[in-house]
C-alpha cells in the first residue's frame, strides 16, 4: 500500500507558476507516478507522467512546455511545476503511483485544488 498525500494547490493569476508535490508513505522508486485533473463536469484527464527512476516523461498536449513533472525518490515526492498557467488549467490536481508491472494506476492522492483567475 501507497499513501499519497498532495500540496501546493491554491489560487494564481494567469500566467502565474505553481508548484505541486506528492509526497507518497514509503519507497516508491519502483512504481511509474503520474498526475491527473479533472475540472468541473469533466472527465479525469492525464497531466503527466515519469518512469521509475524519472528518466521518461511524457505531457498531454495541453501542458506540453509549461508543465515539468520529476521525482525524488530519496524524498519519496514527486514534483509538477506549472508555469504560464490558464484559466483552463483551474482543476482538481491527483497525484497517482503505478507499479511498473501493473496495467492500471492503483494509488491515488485525495486531491489538491488549483484555480487560475483570468
């Protein structure tokens, strides 16, 4: 089991950086992280994602070159950096763990808030 605990949401001016973390329970260097949204009356959208040991990412095209995800793993965190932020990235970010064998994320975070004001 994999506790996630996320922070750093809040309230930011377009065009303005936030900082996400995700701190998980233990170790969990051997399990794929990725960050989710999901805005009012919309489905749960994939943000990003990083392989264990951080060495492949991947963005949906909406965030591509504004968002950074990264991990540490000696801190069992891992990171999403936003900047250039918009009024249509206002969601509710999760943080979420996936073992490297595993086809599904299994573990997730309870949420942190982010709204963008135009």
């Amino acid at each position: 089991q994999v506790q996630l605990v996320e922070s750093g949401g809040g309230l930011v001016e377009s065009g303005g950086p936030l900082r996400l973390s995700c701190q998980a329970s233990r170790t969990f260097s051997t399990y794929i992280m990725g960050w989710f949204r999901q805005a009012p009356g919309k489905e749960r959208e994939i943000v990003a994602t990083i392989s264990c040991g951080g060495g492949t990412t991947s963005y949906a095209d909406s965030v591509k070159g504004r968002f950074t995800i990264s991990r540490d793993d000696a801190k069992n965190t891992v990171y999403l950096q936003m900047i250039s932020l918009k009024p249509e990235d206002t969601a509710v970010y999760y943080c979420a763990a996936r073992a490297h064998w595993a086809a599904k994320y299994d573990y997730w975070g309870q949420g942190t808030q982010v709204t963008v004001s135009s």
